[in-house]
C-alpha cells in the first residue's frame, strides 16, 4: 500500500545532518555516473505569475531509487501569506514502477538545498571560517543558518535582506538555537565585508554581490538566480573564484550567474571546475590555498529530492509514520 508523508512526517524523520550526508552520497553517485536525471521542464504559468517544474531522477545503489518532484514557485504567494514555493515528491518501485509513497517536498526543498550548501562549505571553506553573512531573509536565509552552523563553529552571523522587519525576525527567531552571536546588517556590503562564506539567498535578478565587497579566502554558497536571465552576482566574482556546480548540464542550461559571463566571453564554460559530487568523489581538487575564492552555485537536482524522500519512506516504515491509501 503506497504511503502518504505530510511536511509534519517529514520534519519528524529527516535531520539536517542526516541531508548533509545524504547529498553528498546522492551528489557522488549523480557526477560518478551512478544516478540519472535530465534537465527539469519548466512551464511558465503566465496568468498567475508562476512556474511549474518537473523534475525526475533514477538513482542506482542499495536501495535504488526512482521519483519525481514537482514544484511550484509562486511568489505572489507571499502576499496570501503562503509559502512561493511548494512541492510534492513522487516515489516508485524501482523494478515494478509501482507507486511507494508521495511524499509533501516543500520542507525537502528547504532543507535539502542548504544541506548541499553545507556539504559545499563543510570541503571548501576554509578550516577556521567563522564569520558567515547572509543575503536575504527568507526561508532559504532561515535553513542555511541552522545548516552552515553544523558544519563550522562560527562566532558571527551578519543578515541583511531589503526589509528590515524580516531580517530582525528571522534574528529573534534563531538566536534562542544558534550560538553564534546575529547582527542585522544596513547593507549588503556591510554584511560580507570581512566574512568568511557567504550565503546568497536572495530573490533578486540583479547582482547583489560586488567583488570589491568579498574578501580573499572567502567561500560563497549563491543559491537564488535559477533562471539563465537572473544573476546575484557580479561576473568579477566569478572570474576571479573557483567555481563549482551541482550539475554542469544544469548549470549551463539555467544558471544566468555564469550563463551571462560566458556569452559575453567574460570566461569560458571551462572555468567550472568541477561538479560537488566530483569533489566529493575525489577526482577533482577543491580549495588549493587559504587566499583562494570558492563558489557553489546551486541550481537544485532531482537526484538531492528523490534521495531525500526515500530515507524519509524507509524511516517512517520502520517508525510506523504516515498514512497508507489505497487509489
């Protein structure tokens, strides 16, 4: 009998250290050629100013895996006081294509972003990183903080988002969970002067990130921006970082931060070095000295989702969690 897994299931079986590893394990086996996804198909709902993406993925191992997720990103949905971006994560049996479980994705989505951001800090930052700023203050800003947090002991924590109000809540929100001390900055530039990693979580198209602004040595994490026309960042901060990608495919296809740079011959599409599951896997080099600039750019892969909702199925099995139906 198929299983249904509510967010409130969800939250209750997966940690965020138990994604961190998880993605790493899903992200090594997609770049080692153990995992299969094409490029997700977006449909652009114009009437209502959103977007539909479908995105599957075959992920090969013991188990294996099989799903799909769609998800919607709406972000007149703030105004009804929803989340902009929902979703819902089909798995099937492998062998048979018989319905497992649907699974609600809206926290996966959250959660298994930042924890691939996490694991991208945890092998590029430097060692004595401790000082992280945020751009943004929204439910990205809120997971990357508890997610970053678990994977370097950091001292200060700098937000600034374009609304002040957001910013001071998330703050008060976190402080009674994190140690780090959180300050609310005035700009930007204020926040990543001086920091270590950087988080970019924004909803802007244009670059919120200048080059003159990041220090040496500093790594970034830029995970708004997932369309090839948008970019949070600069091209001067590109072309003078190592980069890495999640997908090289998706990357190219729909990532504008390095789309943009490379059309305008700023660079080439050689000047990624490398795919995470690569660096993970140990067949490329990540941070080569303490001086260097690191970025992820991440676009989010069907392979993190489905790999995701099937500990979160094998876990509610074990522990009796969610609900059988029958269609």
């Amino acid at each position: 009998m198929p299983l249904l897994l509510s967010e409130a299931d969800v939250r209750a079986l997966l940690s965020i250290d138990d994604l961190i590893d998880a993605m790493e394990r899903a992200l090594t086996q997609y770049s080692t050629g153990g995992a299969r996804q094409p490029l997700r198909s977006v449909l652009e709902i114009a009437p209502h100013h959103g977007l539909m993406g479908v995105m599957p993925a075959y992920v090969g191992g013991d188990p294996d895996m099989l799903g799909a997720k769609l998800v919607t990103v709406y972000h007149t949905n703030a105004a009804r006081n929803l989340p902009t971006h929902l979703a819902t994560i089909v798995l099937l049996d492998p062998a048979t294509g018989a319905l497992q479980a649907v699974v609600d994705g809206r926290y996966i989505t959250e959660a298994r972003t930042a924890a691939v951001s996490a694991a991208s800090a945890r092998h590029l930052a430097r060692d004595d990183a401790r000082v992280l700023a945020v751009l943004g203050a929204g439910v990205q800003a809120r997971s990357h903080i508890e997610a970053i947090d678990r994977v370097r002991r950091l001292s200060e924590i700098r937000v600034w988002g374009p609304t002040r109000a957001r910013v001071d809540q998330l703050i008060a929100d976190l402080k009674p969970h994190i140690g780090a001390a959180m300050v609310a900055s005035s700009s930007a530039s204020e926040a990543v002067s001086g920091a270590d990693i950087i988080a970019l979580v924004t909803a802007s198209r244009e670059p919120v990130l200048r080059r003159q602004d990041v220090a040496n040595g500093t790594h970034i994490c830029a995970v708004g921006a997932c369309r090839a026309s948008e970019r949070e960042m600069e091209t001067d901060v590109l072309r003078d970082a190592r980069v890495f990608v999640d997908s090289r495919l998706g990357a190219m296809a729909e990532a504008g931060d390095l789309v943009i740079p490379i059309r305008e011959r700023a660079f080439a599409e050689s000047h990624i070095a490398g795919e995470l599951g690569e660096l993970f896997a140990g067949t490329v080099i990540g941070r080569r000295d303490a001086s260097e600039i690191t970025i992820f750019k991440s676009l989010g892969m069907a392979v993190e989702d489905v790999a995701a909702a099937r500990l979160a199925y094998e876990r509610a099995i074990g522990r009796g969690l969610g609900r059988g139906f029958v269609l």
